[in-house]
C-alpha cells in the first residue's frame, strides 16, 4: 500500500517542485544571497554617483538664467565712450580699436618647403639672382584711408619666380584628337597549325604556327587587360599602324635594310578550333576564357635563326657592327613617332648567319606620337639609353664575365 505522501504527490495534477540546494559554503544561507547582496551594493553604488552628479550640477534658478543677460550688459555698457563734459570742448571720439586682420600669403607666392626639380636641372649660373628686400619706414608701412584692407584679393598675376622654366621637359599627355592611321588588314579568315610555343606570360603567349603552304609564322595573343591598366594589344596595334604608315615595317620582299617584324594583321580568337588547328597541344590557362571572351592576336614574321642579346650577348662581341645597326634601327622607330619604352636586350634580336641582322621586336609598352604629346627630348633620351646600355653594360659585362648591371636590377 502506498504511503499518504505518496499519494498526495498523485492526487495533485501539478509536477513536485524539486527541493532548492543550500550553499556548500554555509549551510545556513539560503541560495543567491550572495548574488543578492552583490546586485544591492551596485545599486547603492550607482545612487551614490548619481546623487554626487546631481550635487555638482548647477541649480537652476531665476538668477543663473538672468546672469548671461547681465553679462552681456555690462560688456554693452564697456564698449560705449565715455561722456565728454561740455567745458572740454568736442575731441573725436575715443574708436574701439578694429579687430585684427589675418594676413593670408596667395598660394602661388608662397615659398614651397620641398624643392621642385624638373627633369633638367638648371645650372647655378643661370638661377635669377634674389631680388633685394625694400626698407620700410614705419609711416608706409601704415595702410592709408584710401588704400584696400591688406590681402584683400589675391594678386592678378602670379611672381616671376614661380614662372615655368623653359628647360624643362613637359609631361606626356594623350591628345585630345588623335591621327588615325590605316587600321592593320583584318585576318577574319586566317587559319594556321600549332607548332610550339616560343613564350607564355600572364599577359599573352607567342606561338609559332605553320600556314596551310608551309610558311611560319608569329600568332601573338594577348590576354583581356585587366581594369585600371594599359591595354597592350592596344599599344602595340598602334605603333604597327605608325611603323606600317611610315614605311619603317616592311614585308619581306621589300628592298632594303629593314628592323622591324613585318605585322600581317589582327585577328580575334573566338573559337580555337577554327582557327588554329591541333589546339589541344598547347597547353595554357588562356583557353579558359574562350567563347566568351574572344582573344586577340596579331600575326607576325617569324625571323629563323634568331636569338636575343640578353640569351647570347657575345654575338654583339663577335659582330660590333650590330650595335651601330640597333641604334639605326631604333632611330628609324623614333622617326616613325614611335617611343618604344621597353628597349632592353630582351627586346633586341640578332639573326645569325652569312650576314647577321638586328631587329627589334615587342612594342607592348610603345608610345605613339599619333595618340600622345610627346616632346622629341624623350625620343633622345631614350636613343642616349640604349647607346649607354650597350657600350656601358651589356658589352663590358659579357667581356668581364660579369652579371650586366640591367639584369641585376630586374629590368
């Protein structure tokens, strides 16, 4: 039989309520009075803080609201002259004195704390010599009536020492309107088979293919340019077009000395299988982007036999006279109104055999006078460049045995 606790337990439809457990620590005390006690002193805390902030804060009464009237009042009543008694006669008033004008120096006149160089140093003979300061008496230093505040208005004119010197070489800006040349013939047919890949880069990849009569052939690809950052194909579709107009590139049946890769075309790469047979051999992360993103390519002369200063710098040791033939060639560029911005050995070709041949190649990073302003002090200095790089460095380095300094900068 049950016993009457347990039936009470069963005959209530409420669940029992379990038994609270004491504090380990002290028996006596009933459970959370700890927290109890803890959450009573943070309160008394933070009455006491607020009772002191209310002490500090300034009553507010009839008389600190009027105070700031009577303030001002009284700094009123200072301001006003003084009365003048009648047997004293009429004197001129007593004027406050006018409050104090900052002195603002025009920027243009301002002397600049960093010194401003320009790409041709003037000598110290020609700088203008320092003009002599004036003396000021201190009657005219006093403004007059009828003379404006000073450094009302900004002077009209600028200082003749901040006047541009003449010397120096202005900045390449693009045009507002470009020369158009003849665009490049458009290749929309051009079918070819892979051969080899010649050099593969994140911005493109040359390839050497073989046309349906055996020939050989350059296929330039050039990746899409990213945002923000100059289009190589762009540059370099440019400056053939300059080179191409003024006679400079010229197909390989043309008469007389040439430099320049002859350039067949451009073409756009929207199905590779069409135009480039044996697509499957080439091995890059470009044929990712087809379809939907064409590819654009140029086609180029293919030189036999070719290598670059940079791979074998004795070959200008062996034939001196293909450094006199690169710097004609890169003459002729510039006459083209061509700048060609990258002319390291990497970029300079010499073809070996009965008489060997320079030709420069890559114009990428090319600048053309047809789309920018450039002054002809540029095309100099780059000719003054490439002359120093070759009798300097390139050819003292390989005759040494040394590491040539162009290579040591990672140029």
């Amino acid at each position: 039989m049950p016993s009457a606790k347990r039936q009470r337990n069963t005959s209530t439809d409420a669940p029992a309520t379990p038994a609270k457990r004491r504090c380990l620590a002290n028996p006596g005390v009933p459970p959370n009075a700890s927290r109890s006690r803890k959450r009573a002193r943070e309160n008394d805390e933070a009455s006491a803080i607020t009772a002191g902030l209310d002490a500090k804060r300034p009553r507010r009464t009839a008389r600190n609201e009027a105070a700031p009237t009577r303030r001002s009042e009284r700094l009123r009543l200072r301001a006003l002259p003084l009365p003048i008694p009648a047997s004293q006669g009429s004197p001129a008033p007593t004027l406050p004195a006018p409050p104090r004008q900052r002195c603002r120096v025009p920027k243009a006149s301002r002397p600049s704390s960093k010194p401003r160089f320009s790409s041709v140093s003037p000598a110290v003979s020609d700088l203008p010599a320092a003009p002599a300061a004036p003396s000021v008496s201190a009657a005219s230093s006093l403004p007059s009536s009828s003379s404006p505040p000073p450094c009302s208005s900004p002077p009209s004119s600028p200082p003749p020492d901040t006047a541009p010197d003449p010397r120096s070489v202005p900045p390449i800006v693009p045009r507002a309107a470009p020369t158009r040349y003849a665009h490049l013939p458009p290749l929309s047919d051009f079918t070819c088979t892979f051969e080899r890949e010649l050099h593969s880069s994140p911005a493109g990849a040359v390839l050497l293919v073989s046309l349906p009569d055996s020939s050989l052939r350059l296929l330039k690809i050039y990746a899409p340019a990213p945002d923000g950052q100059r289009d190589i194909f762009n540059a370099e579709y440019t400056a053939y077009t300059a080179l191409l107009h003024h006679g400079v590139c010229l197909p390989p049946t043309a008469p007389g000395k040439r430099f320049v890769p002859y350039c067949y075309g451009g073409l756009a790469l929207r199905h590779l299988r069409r135009n480039l047979q044996r697509a499957a051999a080439w091995k890059s992360p470009l044929k990712k982007l087809l379809p939907r993103t064409p590819l654009l390519a140029l086609v180029l002369e293919y030189i036999p036999n070719s290598t670059t200063v940079a791979a074998d710098p004795a070959q200008l040791l062996r034939h001196p006279h293909l450094v006199d033939e690169l710097l004609e060639g890169i003459d002729k560029v510039h006459a083209a109104g061509v700048m060609h911005e990258d002319p390291l050995p990497r970029n300079m070709v010499i073809q070996s055999g009965e008489t060997p041949a320079a030709w420069w190649v890559d114009f990428g990073s090319a600048l053309t006078d047809s789309c920018w302003h450039i002054d002809p002090r540029y095309f100099e200095g780059e000719l003054c460049r490439v002359k120093d790089d070759l009798l300097e460095d390139v050819i003292p380095s390989e005759r040494e045995g040394r590491t040539p300094e162009w290579c040591i900068m990672g140029l």
